[in-house]
C-alpha cells in the first residue's frame, strides 16, 4: 500500500518535556522503527509532521530582539528542515539503508479565509492560565485552554486549498524512497506564492497531499490510540470505527475538539470521501493500526459501524 502518515509535533516534544534534542531523537526513534518495519513489509510511505512545539519555540527566540524577526511562514519553513533531519536522522539510526527525502512544501490557502480572524491553532509550550494571559498582554498574543492540558498561543489556521509541488512527492515515491513532506502542514502561501501568517493545520495538509499522491491509506497519529466520544466524562467509550456520517453529527455535537482531535476526523472524513481508507492511533500503535488490528477506522457509510 501507498501510506501517508501524520505524525503529530507533540509526539516529539511531550507536554511536560522541554524539547531538548536527544529526547526528540529519542520520539522520532521510536516512530522510525514502525515505520521502517512497514516499508520492509512493502509499504511505500510518506510522513509528514505537525510542528506546533517547535515553531512555537522558535517564536520565543525570535523575541530577544538581538537579530531581526522572522515572519511565521518563514519560521514554518524552517521548522520542515529541521523535524525532516530529525525523522531522517532516526530512521538511519535503524536502517541505513532506507532512501530518505524531505522536501519544503509550500500550501495555498485563501487570503480572505476567515480563521485568519480567528486564530485557533496552537503552538508553542504550555502556560498556566495567569502567565498565558500576561504573556497575551505583553506580547500581543492570542491565547486559549488547549484541550485542558494546558494554556498555548494560538495562531490563524487557514484551510488548505492545494499542496503545491505534491507530483513532487509522487515522483519520489515512485522511484522507492521514503518522503517527508508536508511539515507542518506547509507553508501557507496565496495563488501567487506569496507567504502568509498562519500555521496549515498537518492533519488537513495531510489528507489533500494523501489524495494527491494516490495514497490507499492515511494514518493520523495523536496521543490516543483511539477516538472516544464523551471523552473526559464517565461515559467515555473508545471507538473501534465511525462513519463519515457519524462523524459529521459529532463535530456538529462538538464531540470532537477544533485545536485537537477535530481536524483529524475532518480531515479522515475528506480522505475516505476521497475513495481512501483512514485510522486515527497513536504511534506505538502504528503498525498494528496499519494492519487493522487497532486504532479508530473512519469508514464509509456503506460500511458498519460499532459506535
């Protein structure tokens, strides 16, 4: 099979941790050594990543005042160079032998989206409440719970409209070598290739560049090895599969949060709309899920359902 998957920038840098390189390279170990085992099992693959920690950190630098600001599209840009050598790096460690790529990807969004007038995608580390506020006062920041671990910045996150240079990606493929693209959900751009503020949520990214590339499968990594309904509360239940329709009603219920596990149903939903198949685990998860074995399927709504 053909496989795109998602790997999530808080699967690198946990919550409590402080984003130290080795205990990166530690996480980014951990994924290669499921994804090298699937490529030996004759997938062909592509990763991309989200970069919400560490964009964010790069932000802070950029606060010093001791060298010019950057523009986010640019620190986007840069964070895709650095998370694809760290996924490089990793898989190397495990098999030398793997033929790796990362590609800068640029995305197009619409100027006029409107989350560019609500920010909502997170970045950065996590704040209590006082201190994310005060940091919002004194830096101009917008700010917000994030899924209730914590307080984060939070930044525009315009649709993706196309992943430009995705036959790239394709071609690559094709010749047997394993892309990294796609990171943090590319850098937005407009039509005319000019770079916006904002940050492309990687799940939404992933699912347009999966059906660019002819993907069979998407596989959405988060913390979880599987979506719950209720999640939080004493009726929490794992789901082993969710239709398209169900999933619709839920996001409309608010069951599924938009700066967490939202975009990825969405983005599922589009994938399997597509004529795709979709798994939404974690990564220690990730071969198993592959196999059909774990995480939550979002399926077509020919298909049955066990929620």
């Amino acid at each position: 099979m053909r496989i795109v998957v998602a790997i999530g920038g808080n699967a690198l840098i946990a919550a409590e941790e402080d984003g130290a390189w080795h205990s990166q390279l530690t996480h980014a170990r951990e994924v290669a050594e499921e994804v090298v085992a699937l490529r030996a099992a004759g997938h062909a693959l592509v990763l991309t990543h989200g970069n919400g920690p560490q964009v964010g950190a790069l932000a802070l630098q950029q606060e010093s005042g001791e060298v010019p600001a950057l523009p986010l599209d640019a620190l986007t840009a840069m964070t895709q160079g650095q998370i694809g050598y760290l996924l490089e790096t990793a898989i190397g460690s495990v098999d030398p032998a793997v033929p790796t790529a990362t590609l800068l990807t640029r995305v197009v969004v619409a100027r006029d989206d409107p989350a560019f007038a609500r920010p909502t995608k997170p970045v950065g580390p996590f704040y209590a409440p006082d201190e994310a506020r005060r940091l919002a006062v004194e830096r101009g920041w917008a700010v917000a719970d994030d899924a209730g671990r914590g307080w984060r910045r939070v930044v525009p996150s315009p649709r993706p409209v196309e992943v430009v240079g995705a036959q790239n990606v394709r071609t690559l493929v094709d010749a047997g070598v394993l892309v990294i693209a796609g990171g943090g959900g590319g850098v937005p751009v407009t039509a005319a290739h000019e770079g916006l503020a904002g940050v492309v949520d990687k799940d939404r990214c992933s699912a347009e560049l999966a059906l660019a590339v002819g993907a069979d499968l998407l596989v959405l990594l988060t913390g979880v090895p599987r979506v719950a309904l209720d999640y939080g509360t004493r009726w929490e239940r794992e789901l082993e599969r969710i239709t398209v329709s169900a999933a619709e009603r839920a996001l409309a219920e608010g069951e599924f949060p938009a700066g967490s596990m939202g975009p990825k149903i969405e983005s599922a939903r589009r994938f399997v709309e597509g004529g795709g198949r979709a798994v939404i685990t974690t990564a220690g998860r990730l071969r198993a899920a592959v196999e059909g074995e774990d995480g939550t399927w979002v399926v077509a709504d020919r298909e049955a359902v066990s929620a």
